[in-house]
C-alpha cells in the first residue's frame, strides 16, 4: 500500500481544507495517508513513499518555515516521488491560475532547492470579517486595483474543488511508471 505524507503550511486554514481534500480522495483509492501541519511536523518523511506540501501565500510570500523544512528534509524529498502546490488569489485569474503560469509558482521554484515532479496551484478563499483592520484595509486596496471584490462584507471561496481532485488523482499516478 502506497503511503503518502501531506503537509500543509496555512494562516487562515483554507490550505488545509485543499489537502484535506486530496486526503479524501487519496484514501478512497486506498492510499495510506497521513496529513500533518508542517510547521508541526514530527513524522519521518523517509518513512513515506510520497510527500506533498501545500502551503498558502500571503504579501507575496510563503512562510519561512517551508524553505527550513524543505532544507532539513532536501535529501528525502529529492529520493521520492513528491508534489508540492500554491494557494493565493492571484490564482483567481485566468491566465495565472496553473503553475505554468502563476508567479507564486515561479517564486517557489526560485526559492526551493527541492523541484518536486508535479506543481500545483489553487486560487484561495476571501473573507474580509476574518481579516483584522490593517489586513482588510490592505486587501481591499489591491483587490481594487485587480478588479476584484471590494465589499468589507465579502466572503468568497474562488478554489476549484474539481481541479483539486484532478490534482489528488496526479498524486496517487505519481511514481507508478517508476
Ligand atoms: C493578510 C493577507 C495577505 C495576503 N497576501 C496575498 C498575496 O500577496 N497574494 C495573493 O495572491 N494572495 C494573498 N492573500 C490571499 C491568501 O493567499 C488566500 O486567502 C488563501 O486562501 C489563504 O490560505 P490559508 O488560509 O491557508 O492561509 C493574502 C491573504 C491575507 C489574509
């Protein structure tokens, strides 16, 4: 049986409920799966068949704790097969919502020694009440100057739930032709 680290790295818990996800959908094919948080993480990734990381975006930057536990765990993750995915609003846009195309993508791979074989990216949650007033004043500022919503109100949850599940079924195909 195919035994699967996922580790998330999240503020807001939206990254969370993504691999939670992708949990789901791993353990109805009858993976072994283990979800941590991995500013948490004790577990022993070489003790796993594949590892996934997800970790979210926020004023343009993944917390600093991911590129430690990326380099503390660098030979591990580079011997298996791993996926790693974004989550951030920019990823709201078309034509900046695949790791092709997204910039937090780009900067993940500029920042990380560990290249994983399958990239993701998913547009993240909105939900100005939650914001403290600094972080909702900022927001709305550049959700208005990208043509986003504005309402102090507003709550939106702009993730594709079926590319997540696409994205779960890559993970369970990752490795097989090796
Ligand atoms: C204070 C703050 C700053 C953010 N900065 C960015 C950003 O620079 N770029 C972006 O695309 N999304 C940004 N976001 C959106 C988050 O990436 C998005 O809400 C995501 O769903 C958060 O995931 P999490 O709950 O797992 O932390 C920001 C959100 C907050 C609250």
């Amino acid at each position: 049986m195919q035994r699967t680290l996922l580790l998330y790295s999240t503020v807001d818990g939206h990254t969370k409920r993504i691999i939670e996800r992708i949990r789901d959908r791993l353990e109805a094919q009858d993976h072994y799966v283990q979800l941590a948080e991995l500013e948490r993480c004790q577990l022993d990734v070489s003790q796993f068949d594949k590892v996934v990381i997800g970790a979210s975006i926020r004023y343009g930057n993944y917390r600093p704790a991911l590129f430690e536990f990326i380099r503390n765990n660098l030979v591990p993750l580079q011997q298996r097969p791993c996926a790693f995915f974004s989550v951030n609003l920019v990823a709201r846009k078309p034509g900046k919502n695949t790791p092709q195309t997204n910039a937090y993508v780009a900067k993940f791979l500029q920042q990380s020694p560990w290249q994983p074989a399958l990239l993701g990216v998913f547009a993240g949650k909105l939900n100005y009440p939650q914001y403290a007033w600094r972080d909702r004043l900022v927001i709305r500022f550049i959700m208005w100057l990208t043509k986003g919503p504005t309402a102090a109100d507003t709550v939106r949850e702009y993730t594709d739930w079926g590319k997540v599940e696409l994205f779960a079924d890559q993970v369970a195909g990752l490795g097989s032709s090796q």
